[in-house]
C-alpha cells in the first residue's frame, strides 16, 4: 500500500491516536505516519501517509495550510485554548473591528512566535506540555513562521472568527494568544478547524470511522497527489530502469528551480521517485525512489 489517507479528524482524539486506528487497519507490517500533528482540541485534516508514502512527508508539509479559529478575546489561557485556566482581562472598551484589522495584518508574513507551553515541542529532551503539566513551565525558543493571509471572518466582540493560511510549523494557538497581546486585551482558541494541507481539504476528508480493514485500500489517494504539477516529468522505461539502480539520467528540459525536487512519472502514471536537478551537468539525481528492479 502506497499513498495517503485524507483523515477529518474530529475534536478529542490526538493525532496518534488516528494513527493507531489506520495501523490497526493496515496491519503491523505497513510503516505509517502523518503529516502535521493536530492538537486533541483541533478538527480537521489530518494527512496520513502510507508505505512508502512517509518519505513524501516533507513534500506535504511543504504546501500551505488553511485554518478556520475562533477566538476568545478579553481573556487569557494557560494552554492559550480553553482547556487550560482562563484569566479574564479588565476591558473597558472593546478594540474596534477597524483595529482589529490594522494588528492582524501585522502578523502576516514571516513572523516569529513562542510555541505554547502545552506543545509537543521538545525542551531538553522532554516534552514541553509534561513539564508543564508537573508545574515546570518551560523555556520555549521563539520560531519562524510564515503567515500567507489572515481574514477577519465575523466579529463581535469579545469572539473574533478568523481564516489563516500559513506555512508548516504555525501554531494557530500562539497565533490568537499573540494577536490578543497585541491588541492589549488578551486571547486565546474556542475552536481550531484545520479545512485543507494543499489539495487535501476537508470537503473530501473521510471520518476515522468510515475505515476498516476490509475497506481502507479503497480510500488511499495516489502519492502523485503530493506533488505540484508544476514539479511532475515523465521518465521513459529505461530511464526508470536506471533510476531504481540509483544511476543520474540526463534531462534535456529547463532547471527553472534547482532547489526544488522533480517527481519522476512513469508512462502508465506511477510515482517513480524524486530527482534532484544539477544544472551545471545537465544530469537528475535520484534522491528518493519508490521501486526495486
């Protein structure tokens, strides 16, 4: 089994505990992971790969992610959602919806932000939320982010509806606790839904529950899916030949992005691997291959 599984994870569950089903789904033997970890708090699109599929992790986590938040404002969280102790803030006069507008669009762009103290992020080789949760509160790094595009959708104060495409790593709960900071009222999540990681969006997502053994092969989508088109080339027999021994092919086409890796396509449409390009020889390298020979 090679591909991915569109997965619409629902509030409650972590993301691993998707993972345990599928693998229960598709046996011991087939490797599996995801994507992208979604909070328990968190819904939405979780991609898990399958087979040989994991090695295209960084391929779907390379394209960007769309968010739907709603926020609670005038108020503070110690997990910056509201599972953890809310601290209400003094407010005397809500922020406008026109301010609101001018601070958000200060975080589009690539912006650095704390991830939040209930984070799986690792500090000194623990887990950042375990520290939390025994009372050591941890000294998390600030981290570049990238944020395409934020959208007010509704406001009314104190909850303030937000859209956000952002790059890999974002966390939309640092996100809305910053934004809050900004603003001088304070904020944290009611609700993070995950709608779509490039073309894997919710409208085509299936529940963990509509999958068994008898009928997961079925909702596997094509590995190719992973790929731009942009970045896909067809590759003759004998070339795939020489890639599955690991041998450079020649490519007479254009190195438009030599740091971009090219998904080499058999003529009957399978993935083949990924290929490096080298300019200066005119050569492709194989960096990832899929078959044996």
């Amino acid at each position: 089994m090679f591909g991915f599984l569109n997965i619409l994870k629902p509030p409650g569950p972590g993301s691993y505990d998707i993972i345990r089903h599928v693998k229960r789904c598709v046996g011991r033997k087939v490797k599996i992971g995801h994507a992208g970890t979604l909070d328990p708090l968190a819904e939405g699109v979780l991609v898990v790969c399958i087979g040989q599929a994991t090695r295209l992790v960084d391929m779907v986590q390379s394209w960007p992610k769309q968010y739907a938040t709603l926020a609670r404002l005038g108020a503070t969280s110690t997990t910056d959602d509201d599972e953890g102790q809310i601290n209400e803030t003094a407010v005397t006069v809500p922020p406008s919806a026109d301010y609101i507008e001018q601070v958000v669009q200060r975080f589009v762009g690539v912006i650095e932000q704390v991830p939040p103290a209930y984070s799986a992020v690792k500090v000194a080789g623990q887990r950042a939320y375990k520290m939390a949760r025994a009372g050591q509160m941890p000294d998390l790094a600030p981290k570049k982010v990238t944020i395409h595009s934020l959208e007010i959708v509704e406001y009314e104060y104190p909850r303030l509806r937000l859209r956000i495409s952002c790059g890999s790593g974002t966390y939309i709960r640092s996100l809305v606790r910053d934004i809050g900071a900004e603003l001088g009222v304070g904020g944290y999540c009611e609700k993070i839904v995950r709608e779509a990681v490039g073309p894997f969006n919710a409208d085509r997502a299936i529940g963990p529950d509509q999958i068994n053994t008898d009928n997961i092969e079925q909702f596997v989508i094509d590995p190719i899916e992973a790929l731009p088109s942009e970045v896909r080339i067809t590759v003759t027999d004998e070339q795939v030949r020489e890639l599955a021994h690991g041998r450079t092919i020649d490519w007479p086409g254009k190195f438009d992005n030599s740091e971009k890796l090219l998904g080499a396509i058999d003529t009957r449409g399978n993935l083949i691997g990924l290929l490096r390009p080298d300019p200066a020889s005119g050569k492709l390298r194989p960096e990832k291959v899929f078959i044996q020979v």
